[in-house]
C-alpha cells in the first residue's frame, strides 16, 4: 500500500465586497499554467503557512484581534493575510500607532515599494508590518471552511478557508508570477463559467462558491459564517465509469454527500 503524504498547513481567503444586482462578488485569480498545484485553475487568494507566519506568530506586536486564538489558528490567518498581499496587493492591517484600517492609497504604497521585493524572498513580512508600523487585522477574518486534500493525492494540503469584507477600494490585482488574471466576480457567475468551461475550479471551490452564493450580501455572508459550526472536509475518492467520485460529510452543508467529478484539484 502506497504511503499517505502528509498534509501541508495552508490558508485562503474569500474577499468579499457588495455587488450590483443584488449580488456578492469575491476576489479570484487565475493560476499560472506552470505552476505545479491547480495550474491554470480560477482560485482565492492563498498558500501555505511557513516559517515567517510563525515567526509573527511570536510577535503579539505585529497583529491584533488573535488574543484569543491558539498559536496554530493565529499561523492560519497570518498565512492568509500575507499570501492574499503577495498574490493581489489587498492588505487586511491597522496602524500600531492609531489602530485604524490601512486605507487603499497606504495599502498601494506599501504593495508598490516591497511586494516584489516579498514575492522574491529578498524581503520578510514581518519587516514589512514593523517597519511600515502596522498590525495584522486577524479579527476581520471569519472562518468559513475546512478541508483536507483526500489520501493517495501526491501533493496535499490542510486548508482553512476564510470569510473578509474587503477594504474598502482595495481593489487587487494578480502578481504575474502565480497567477496570470484576476477579477471581482459573482459566486453564481463563477459557477456557472466552471460548468460553461470558461473557468477550471477545483472541487472544493465550486463547493464553498455554491454555498456562498446563497448570501445576498456581504454582513449577511459573514453573519451565516459566524453562526455555523465548522465540519472538516476531507474527501473520499473513488474511480467510476465516468471519472471519479467524492463523498464528504453531509453535515458540513455542501448539500449534498457523494458528487460525480472528473478531477480533482
């Protein structure tokens, strides 16, 4: 029997902003075709947790809204908040010195002098916030879902997903370096592009696209997380005539157990 790879820490968020027509849009990217991991598929912004996220982790200083928290779910949101900046400029973050949210111009400054300078490790972000004196905005994130890459896949990850309203005018944009486009769209449009085949989503994003489809807002979109208990998500796969079949657990409101795909990102 082949050995199980272990599951790798990582985080992504769900930007969030009111739409027209009644519609949530959230953030979305294109992956580059090269990449290894969900080439050319329609993504959150996300990664892994590293050795930098933990380094912050030790440094109450750098962030607010976590006391609370365990080391672990602190990792988590660091991870997120610094991968959705490296990967569309977006930067979830207060002052130290006044505790207001860092407004879109401060945001773009700071993206413009050190983001590529990031991307390419030549700099940590944990200098970034201490020198540009800014706290990690934890507490504007809501955990939305949990899921585990199935067993058997060579490359797996341990991800929480999570809930943000977007700053306001923070609009993002793709780095050109993992992800090739990127656009403000509407969950029911994602969806209905990932049938179309105008866009490749990988299985656990259609799921938590569908589900969040069905909030008409973003404070309503919030709200519903607030309230739900989180169910981790690891698929089971099997083979079938017609491609592969995944159960997951009912009761993490997917609405639905066992769904006919014909891969799995």
């Amino acid at each position: 029997m082949a050995e199980t790879s272990a599951s790798r820490p990582a985080s992504t968020i769900l930007l969030l902003r009111d739409g027209a027509a009644r519609e949530i849009e959230v953030f979305m990217m294109v992956r580059h075709h090269q990449i290894e991991f969900n080439s050319g598929a329609l993504v959150f912004p996300g990664g892994s947790v590293d050795a930098g996220d933990k380094e912050i982790v030790a440094r109450s200083d750098l962030y607010s809204g976590g006391e609370a928290l365990s080391e672990a779910d602190r990792g988590f949101r660091i991870a997120a908040i610094r991968e959705t900046f490296e990967e569309s400029g977006i930067l979830l973050a207060r002052s130290k010195e006044t505790g207001t949210p860092v407004d879109a111009k401060r945001a773009g400054e700071i993206a413009d002098a050190h983001r590529v300078a990031l991307n390419e490790h030549k700099i940590s972000f944990r200098d970034i916030l201490a020198d540009n004196g800014l706290r990690l905005a934890l507490d504007t994130l809501v955990p939305y879902a949990h899921w585990i890459t199935p067993e058997g896949m060579p490359k797996r990850f341990d991800t929480w997903f999570f809930l943000a309203a977007a700053p306001p005018d923070q609009l993002g944009a793709h780095d050109g370096r993992e992800s090739t486009d990127s656009i403000w769209v509407s969950p029911r449009e994602a969806v209905a592009g990932g049938e179309s085949g105008r866009f490749k989503l990988p299985f656990p994003t259609t799921r938590n696209l569908i589900r969040l489809a069905k909030q008409g807002s973003v404070s309503a979109a919030l709200d519903h997380a607030r309230g739900m208990s989180i169910v981790t998500v690891m698929p089971v796969m099997t083979k079938t005539e017609t491609g592969r079949q995944l159960r997951i657990p009912r009761e993490a409101g997917y609405d639905g157990e066992v769904f006919e795909v014909g891969a799995v990102g």
